[in-house]
C-alpha cells in the first residue's frame, strides 16, 4: 500500500473512531433522569413524630436507648429518653451525642447546609446498579462535617431516595475519625423520610465504634401513621439535655 493509501485509510479509521466516540457520549446515562427528578422534589424536612431506638458498640461496651422524637418547624427538633440501659458512659457520649447534635444542626440552622442540593454536592450519574437502583456519585462542594463523600441510590422512576452511603467529609471532633455511614428511607403515606442509620467510626484510643439507629413513625407532615411502639400519639417530648 502506498503511502497516499495509507494516509487515506488512517484519515479513514480516525473519522470512524470520532463518530463512535461522539454517539458513546450522546447517548444519556440512565441515571441523570433520576437526579433531575430527585432535585426536583421538596427536600425539606416534614414534621413528624417516631420512636427511634439507638444501639451502639465499642469493643466489650455497649448501650440501647429508646426515645420519643419530634419535630416541627415551629418548635425545631425534641426528644425523650423512656428507655434505656448498657455502659452510662457509650450512652452519654455516643447515644445523647446523637440526638443532641441533630438537635444542635437544626437549632442553628446548619440543615440546609447538608441538604443534598447542588449548593452543597455535585451529582454524578453511575447507571443503573445491579440492584436495579439508579447510582450517583455524591462530591462534597466543602469539607465539613455535614457533607458526605460517597453514592445514594434512587428509584429510577420518580427519584426517590433508598439509600445514601459513605464517609463524612470532615471528622465531627478531634477524638472522632473515619465516620462511615449507610442510611436507608422509605416513601412512607407519600413522603420520603430516613428509616434506619448503621454508622461505623474509629475512636481515638478506643478503637471501632457502631451505631445504629432506627425509627417507627407515629406521624408524619401531620397525618396519624402506625404505631410507635405502643406510645401514645398525643404525647409530644419535652426538650431533654
């Protein structure tokens, strides 16, 4: 083959590689539909009112605790302990923590600043999992501890949040390290809210720590929904330090 020929044939075999490459990035991944419908949806947090029961673990220690919750935008986040027992030390530094610095993040306005919105993520598209879901890549705009860099996992029609994963962007205090969380929601009576956290964190000194927590709705944005453990739904909590 003589070099014209060759010279035809490369200009040739580069203008095929250009079009295929060119459909490739026109064709839209699956998951992008579904970010554009999970944005699109009211991402602020209903009032509502669950018993959550927390359980957490550090090597031969551990604790359980039980506690009416509630919130509202009027009266920001309250909970009651009714239950509890285990080590006094994991329930006071890890359990109570929890449900103070939830306490703390609403009371001074920091929920906006970890909600999944573009001000505070990029949003990656990933296709559709294995599991069916659609997978997108979180990337924290700041490092603080109210972002997470890691995945959430949505419903491919409509969006819906299932799942979100991985490690906070920035360590919650000195002692607290490498916090990796998986939290699971659920489209309860029309509104999607967190039914459980599993949290894994290393403690200075201390060593592995788990945490989870779960929750059972008595209501929700208002309406009456199941049973929270039997607690009555007229019965709101105080605030508790």
């Amino acid at each position: 083959m003589n070099a014209p020929a060759r010279s035809r044939r490369l200009v040739v075999v580069l203008v095929a590689m250009a079009l295929v490459a060119t459909a490739r990035a026109a064709v839209p991944d699956p998951a992008d539909q579904s970010i554009r419908q999970f944005l699109a949806q009211d991402g602020a947090q209903p009032p509502y009112k669950a018993v959550r029961r927390l359980e957490a673990r550090n090597g031969h220690r551990s604790a359980w605790m039980e506690a009416v919750t509630a919130y509202s935008r009027s009266a920001g986040f309250r909970y009651e302990i009714t239950a509890e027992g285990g080590s006094d030390s994991i329930r006071s530094r890890v359990l109570r923590a929890v449900l103070d610095g939830e306490r703390e993040i609403i009371t001074l306005g920091e929920s906006a600043r970890s909600a999944l919105a573009r001000e505070n993520y990029t949003f990656q598209p990933k296709g559709i999992g294995a599991d069916g879901l659609a997978t997108v890549q979180l990337t924290p705009r700041r490092k603080e501890r109210v972002l997470l860099s890691g995945t959430m996992l949505l419903r491919p029609a409509g969006g819906d949040l299932v799942r979100l994963e991985g490690r906070l962007a920035n360590s919650p205090s000195f002692w607290v390290k490498n916090v990796d969380i998986v939290r699971s929601y659920k489209r309860i009576d029309g509104t999607v809210v967190p039914v459980a956290l599993e949290s894994t964190a290393q403690l200075r000194m201390l060593g592995s720590a788990t945490l989870r927590m779960t929750y059972t709705y008595s209501r929700i944005d208002g309406r009456a929904y199941g049973s929270a453990g039997g607690a009555s739904d007229t019965h709101e909590p105080t605030a508790t330090r």
